[in-house]
C-alpha cells in the first residue's frame, strides 16, 4: 500500500561557519520533494537542523572568544534566517544541544553499552577534526587525513567501541535485499566494496581532557560521546524516540535521508547498525547526491572557495537560485558551479521560456479577449496534441520525484514549456486566417498550460508560482494554496476570469554586466588565505616587462589586452581587467609586473598568457611598479 507519509531529512550542518551553496543545494532539493509530497496530500515532515558539538566548533568558539553554546547559538539563528531566505519549508528544526536530544543519545549510548553492543578498549589512531572522522593507522599515508588531505592528528586513549563487525553480515544482507536502500546505484555499489572488505569497530567517545564540548558519558564522566554518534541520532531523536505519546511511530521509518556523496559511511553502515543493535526498523532510502565543484574542487568552507548563497539570492532571488541548483546539475552526480551558468539559466530557462510565455499569453488575452480568459471552442489535432504533452510531462515529473531524480523532473516539465512556446507559433493567435473563435480556444488552452505550470512548478520554485496564478486571475475562483497534485488534469481553468497581467516573472539579466559587478565584490569578500611554503612561492615566475601596446576588448568594459615584452626577446599578450582605472595609451611604455609562467586561459575569446600585478582597494586599482628602471625580463623575488 502506497504510504500516505513522508518523512525527508537532510544532514545536520555544522555551524562552525557560514553554511555556502553546497549546503543549500542538500537543502533546496530536500526542500522541493517535501513540497511535491505536500502536493501529492501526503503528511510530511521535512528535517534539518545543526550539528552542534565536537572539537571543530570548540575550535572556532575559542577563535572568536565566546562560550560554544553562545557561539552556537548565533550561527544556528543565522543558518534559520538563511533557510528562510530561500523559501525553504522545514518542519522540524533540531539541535543538538537540545537536552530533548542529549537524553535520546545518553539513552542510546547506554542501552547499547548495556547489551555489549558498546565495549571499552585503547584506542590508537587518527583523528580529522575537519571531517570529525577517526582512521585506522593504516589508511594514513604522509600525515594527511584520506578523505579531505588535511592535516590529521595521532589520538592515543583509552575509549568506548561500538562493535560494528557484528552487524557487518546483517547490512550486507540488508543492502542486497534492498536495492533502493542506498541510491545512486554506484553509491551503493561503493558500501557494498566497503563492507565487503572487512567493518572494523568504531571508536564513539572522546576523553574530556582532549574534549569537552560534546554529551557526556552518561555513565563515565571522563568521556564525551563521539560527535557523529551524536549527530546521526538526530533523525529519531527530533521526532520523539524513546517518549511517551510521541510522534515517533508516526514518522519513523524516514523515507529519504538525502546527504552529500562524503558522508555515505556514516549515513549507509554506522547509522544503519546503530538502529538494528537497537532493534529499530531502518530508513527506507539514504540518497547520496554529488558534490558542487568550483575550478575542479568540491567547494567547502575551509578550502576558501565557498559561493555566499545570500549574495546570490540578493542578486538574483531565491527562484533563480532554486531553479539553478535543482535543474543544472544531474541529481547524484557532481556538477560545476559557475554564476555564468545561473545566469544563462536564469535567462533562457526562467526569463525566456517561462516567463515569456505568461507575458506573451497575458498580453495577447488582453489585446483579443478583452482581458478575460475566453472559453474553448473546437478542439483540432494540435490542441489535443498539447494535451497529450501537459498529460505526459506532469505523469514525467511525478515518476521522476517519486525516485528524487529531481533534475529530471524539471526537464520533463520544461518539455510542456517548450511545446507551449512552440504552439503558439505555430497557432499564431495573431493571424489573420485566426478568427475569434480559434483564438479563444489557443488562448484558453494556453491559459490552461501555464495553470498546470504554476502548479506543477510548486515544488521548486516559491514566488514565480503565485505570481502566475495572480496574473492569470485565477485566484478569484481557486485558492493557490490549496491546489494540489491531482489538479493537474486538463481543463481545470476557468473561463470569463479577468487576468492580470503584471511585471515579468523573471527579467532578463545581462551577464556581463552581472558577472562583472559580483567579480568585484567577491575579491573585496576575500580577505586571508591559507598559508603556502617557500617552494610553492617560488613556482611563480615573476618579471618586470614593458608594456609595448593595449587596447580595449570589444564587448568587455573592464578587460584590456595588454602585450607586455617579458625580455628575452618574448612577447606575452594578457588580459588583464585595468580598463576602468588605466586607458590603453596611458599605460604604453609603462613598467609593469607580470606573472610570466600563469597556464593561458580565454577571456572574451582572447587568450591571456600572463597575469599584471595590480593592488585593489574597494574601487580603487594601481599597476604594480618598481621604483627603477630595469631591462624587461628581471626577476621579481
Ligand atoms: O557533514 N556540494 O556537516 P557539514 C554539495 N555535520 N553538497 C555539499 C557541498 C558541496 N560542495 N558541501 C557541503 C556534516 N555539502 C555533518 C553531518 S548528519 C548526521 C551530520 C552538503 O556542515 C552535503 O549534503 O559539513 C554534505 O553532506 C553536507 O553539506 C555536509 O555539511
């Protein structure tokens, strides 16, 4: 039988900084299947929250000279202010340093250590406080931690165990019996070579003199419990496990827990085995999705190259954003982030094929129809073709959510975007050989179109919606908010409805004018970096050259290009971004600095072979000089 309940959760984030758009990409897509089961009627709870404890909060709380929790406090209000920025409706907001949940995982902990599935013993072996992770010495080459090549500690205490080995052959078992269990495919094929070649036991405390920001050892004050073992037992803790009269039995088993792809071991095997030792039934899915890449990395706050999701949404609005994250990037595989790519997105997909149509279809109601969405006449084979498209896309979208292929799901529906466009053209409402009746019916099918649009588009998107349905006038007769799934079906929209057509839904950005304002505040936002060593330094060949010519580049108001003599007799072309501050005949003959050994990249279509050294300062820009006159070529050390 069909289960009329959804439970989602997406990990607890780590508050120990701002939270960047890979988060908000787990959050977002967590965010749009909650939104598509409310649709289906399902009764749904939608979790998040923050992971509160372990030694890299305790870290960055001592960093800025407040108690943890203050800390912790202040970050985790500003994580719900980001959220709701984004339009993002979670039901359940956990904490973990909510005593309703400190008292779940003491209670835990100790039922486990009770029935031996939890035992004392030394430990020794790495730690990550990055990754919050411990490694077996063998998996430890150089000193760096395998799964983000940070620099690791060696951990040597005596500690608590959870004896996963025992339940190795049992989860095994339960992913074979399961195919869905663990979703992509690869992910779980992935578990499955990790179980196979052995589960070793887990250390789950930390000793209170290496740690004291975390839950006590309810029975052994020298230890705090390890802060995974405390973080995964969020999911059951939030919903009330072990209260009376609690929703517990309600909500659990979760359907989905939906996580990045580096956390798969804790979600597939350690939280998995901590429910069976306690004879609780296992969540239904753990969905692995991929990583955001930035210049190859995955972004992540400590590799200082994390993408502020707020200014984005300042810049574009939360719809643009949602849109971008959910349809851009095949959901389970990694995908690139570039803000080129938001915005083309944002202009073809939103600004162009949406939200023209509605304008389009507005306008022409306006200007035939008097304003009123006509009643249907004859329907000839197009019409009917239509529908079988809208029928289809919807029936597309809907198997597609069902298996959280959500990318998907949006490209079915924009194949309903795409016929709609092209029926108007080929309808041509406007034409002569159109008379008024053929118009009413191409107008109210059009009007039908975008009426299971703004709904099927509900999941994803959380003002465009709306805004359809206030423009199309269909507010007077249907309530938007109580639309739902199985109002889908073809001709649900009323005729004789006053519209009312308004301000496009998405406008048109001009990307280099964008791109090129938020290139600005971004090297304004980047204030340290990490530190490098003597050798990396001295990778970069530095010269002083001349410059020998420069022109402006046509179509980019801040680049020029620049040919510099590097000596030598060598010759480098550079873009370099000078044009606001330097004209090109100013700067002929001028000494500059160049970095001569930079890989060449394409700018506006034309290759830069270097890089000149200039120093910035808000809106201000100098070239980088030196104070005598030396022949092209010199070594800058
Ligand atoms: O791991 N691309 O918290 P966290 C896509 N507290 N998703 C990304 C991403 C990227 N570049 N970077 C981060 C923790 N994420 C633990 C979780 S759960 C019991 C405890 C997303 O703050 C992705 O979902 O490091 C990843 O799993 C999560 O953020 C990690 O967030």
């Amino acid at each position: 039988m069909e289960r009329d309940r959804f439970y989602i959760t997406t990990p607890i984030y780590y508050p120990d900084n701002r939270l960047h758009i890979g988060h908000t990409y787990t959050t977002v897509a967590a965010d749009a299947l909650a939104r598509y089961h409310r649709l289906r009627g399902r009764d749904t709870y939608y979790l998040t929250g923050t992971d509160e404890h372990g030694q890299k909060i305790e870290q960055a709380a001592r960093d800025k000279g407040v108690s943890p929790q203050e800390f912790v406090d202040e970050m985790a209000a500003w994580i719900q202010d980001l959220w709701a920025e984004l339009g993002i409706s979670w039901d359940g907001f956990i904490r973990t340093t909510d005593p309703r949940h400190t008292k779940v995982v003491q209670h835990v902990f100790a039922r486990l250590y009770e029935q031996d599935d939890i035992y004392s013993a030394p430990y020794a072996g790495w730690y990550c406080t990055p990754c919050e992770s411990f490694f077996p010495e063998g998996r430890v080459e150089g000193g760096n931690c395998p799964d983000c090549n940070r620099e690791i500690s060696w951990v040597e205490e005596d500690a608590y165990f959870l004896r996963l080995s025992k339940y190795a052959d049992a989860m095994l078992q339960h992913i074979e019996d399961n195919p869905e269990f663990i979703q992509p495919v690869s992910r779980r094929n992935e578990m499955v070579r990790f179980l196979e070649s052995g589960l070793e036991d887990m250390c789950v405390t930390r000793r209170r003199d290496a740690l004291q920001w975390g839950i006590p050892v309810p029975f052994d004050p020298n230890y705090v419990i390890y802060v995974w073992f405390d973080a995964v037992t969020n999911y059951i803790s939030a919903i009330g496990f072990g209260e009376e009269d609690s929703d517990f039995d309600l909500w659990w088993p979760a359907d989905v827990h939906l996580i990045g792809k580096e956390i798969l071991r804790f979600h597939c095997l350690i939280w998995p085995i901590m429910l069976m030792a306690l004879g609780v039934p296992l969540p239904g899915q753990i969905f692995g999705h991929g990583w955001l890449t930035l210049a190859g990395q995955k972004i992540s706050k400590s590799r200082g190259n994390s993408v502020d999701p707020r200014i984005l949404v300042g810049k574009y609005g939360r719809d643009a954003v949602r849109y971008y994250l959910l349809r851009e990037i095949p959901f389970g595989a990694d995908g690139k982030y570039t803000e080129r790519s938001l915005v083309e997105r944002t202009n073809v997909d939103l600004a162009n094929d949406l939200g023209n149509l509605l304008s389009r279809v507005t306008a022409m109601i306006n200007r035939y129809c008097d304003g009123v969405i006509p009643a249907p006449g004859e329907m000839m084979e197009v019409d009917t073709n239509l529908t079988v498209v809208a029928a289809d896309a919807v029936a597309e979208a809907a198997r597609a959510l069902e298996r959280n292929l959500i990318s998907d799901s949006l490209e079915g529906l924009w194949k309903l975007v795409n016929a709609a466009n092209k029926y108007i053209d080929e309808t041509a409402p406007w034409s002569d050989e159109a008379d008024d009746e053929r118009r009413g019916t191409i107008l109210y099918n059009m009007s039908e179109v975008l009426r299971i649009l703004a709904i099927a588009l509900r999941p994803y998107l959380v003002d465009a919606p709306s805004e359809m349905w206030r423009q199309l006038g269909l507010e007077a007769s249907v309530s938007f908010d109580g639309t739902c799934w199985d109002d889908l079906g073809w001709g649900g929209a009323p005729s004789g409805v006053a519209i009312d057509r308004g301000d496009p839904l998405f406008p048109r950005l001009d990307a280099d004018e964008v791109l090129q304002d938020n290139g600005k505040k971004q090297e304004r936002k980047e204030e340290t970096k990490p530190m490098i060593d003597f050798d990396t330094f001295s990778e970069m060949d530095l010269r002083v050259a001349r410059v020998i010519e420069a022109e402006r580049i046509e179509g980019a108001d801040r680049l020029l290009r620049v040919m510099v003599n590097v000596g030598h007799g060598k010759t480098l072309q550079v873009v370099a971004g000078i044009a606001e501050h330097y004209d090109p005949d100013d700067i002929k003959g001028q000494q500059v600095v160049v970095v001569a050994n930079l890989q060449p990249a394409k700018l506006f279509g034309v290759e830069s072979q270097g890089m000149i050294l200039a120093a910035e300062d808000g809106d201000d820009l100098s070239l980088l000089g030196v104070e005598a006159v030396l022949p092209p070529g010199s070594k800058v050390k």
